[in-house]
C-alpha cells in the first residue's frame, strides 16, 4: 500500500475496484459479486491483516464501458488501440490508478459507497483466527494462522465470501453512523 500513502489515498472513499483473471488481480464476476454486496478490500503486512475500508458495491461494469464514462481518468486523445493500453496511459496521468489497477484487468466494480481508505485498520487477532470463508458446499478456516498472525497469504489471495459470523466481525469494524 505503498502507492495509497504516496498518492494521498487514505482517507478518501473507494469508487471503483478493478477485477481480472489473475490471482494478483482476482475476478469479481467470476466470484459472484453483484450490486449491493460488500466488499472489504484488504493487505497483508508482517502477519497481520488490514482492512482499507468497506464498498458496497453497485455493479460490476466492462473495462471499455468504465474507460468511455471517466474521461476525467482516460482522456479520448490518450486511449490506446487495447484497454490495457488506455489503462496504463491512465496510471502515467495519474499514479494512484496503480493502487487499483495493477495488470490485466477486464471489469470494473463500481461502488454505491465506501468508508474512507484506512490503512491502520488491523484485524484483531482473534477475529484472523476464528476468520472464515463460505461457499455453497461449506465453510473453511483461513489457513496459517499462528498465534494470531499469518504465515502465509495464500489462503486470503482471491475473492471470498465471508462466513455469516465473519461477515459480522468485520461489520463491527465499521460502525455505521
């Protein structure tokens, strides 16, 4: 989260995520996500995880589409003949896009709305231990948790559902108000 404190990003509220099909950029749509979901976008640093901020979100929306309606971001003169081109001369404009938008991308979820960015916010330890996942079939711990801390991240890359009782842990987080 280098890029967020450089480019001033706490703080402020989250618009927009982008979504791809790689680990290093995991896939929203194929997670599921829809309009209305919450979406806690997180780093790990030193075994521990901090979540930046909550975004509910209210679509999830095509690359090209996101490009055509922020031309505040992607001036017309500057788009490339691929996305990823017109993505890139997005970042040289303005480098905090790379916060965001690290490689291959192909949607976008937009955000109805988001607490500010916040790079203190540090799962306590026994919420990381008693952490876990949903899907339809089951629940799973997240792995590598010692001492309530992370040993591994391997288990937190990509996009989860959050079990009913974790869901309510990082919700208590976030007090609404």
């Amino acid at each position: 989260m280098k890029i967020a404190k450089k480019h001033g990003l706490a703080g402020k509220g989250i618009e927009f995520l982008f979504g791809g099909p790689h680990t290093s950029q995991p896939s929203f749509s194929r997670a599921g996500v829809v309009g209305g979901d919450i979406i806690y976008p997180i780093f790990v640093r030193d075994g521990m995880v901090h979540i930046l901020s909550r975004v509910v979100t209210s679509e999830i929306v095509t690359v090209d589409h996101f490009i055509a309606s922020r031309p505040d971001l992607y001036p017309p003169e500057r788009h490339g003949k691929w996305p990823f081109e017109t993505l890139d001369a997005g970042v040289e404009l303005h480098p905090w896009l790379r916060a965001l938008n690290w490689t291959c991308s192909d949607h976008v979820v937009l955000a109805e709305r988001s607490t500010p960015v916040n790079l203190d916010n540090v799962l306590p330890a026994e919420m990381l231990t008693r952490l876990t996942y949903r899907s339809k079939k089951a629940e799973r711990a997240v792995r590598g948790v010692v001492d309530g801390r992370l040993t591994t991240i391997v288990s937190l890359q990509g996009v989860y559902r959050l079990s009913l009782s974790s869901e309510s842990d990082f919700a208590s987080l976030f007090p609404v108000g």
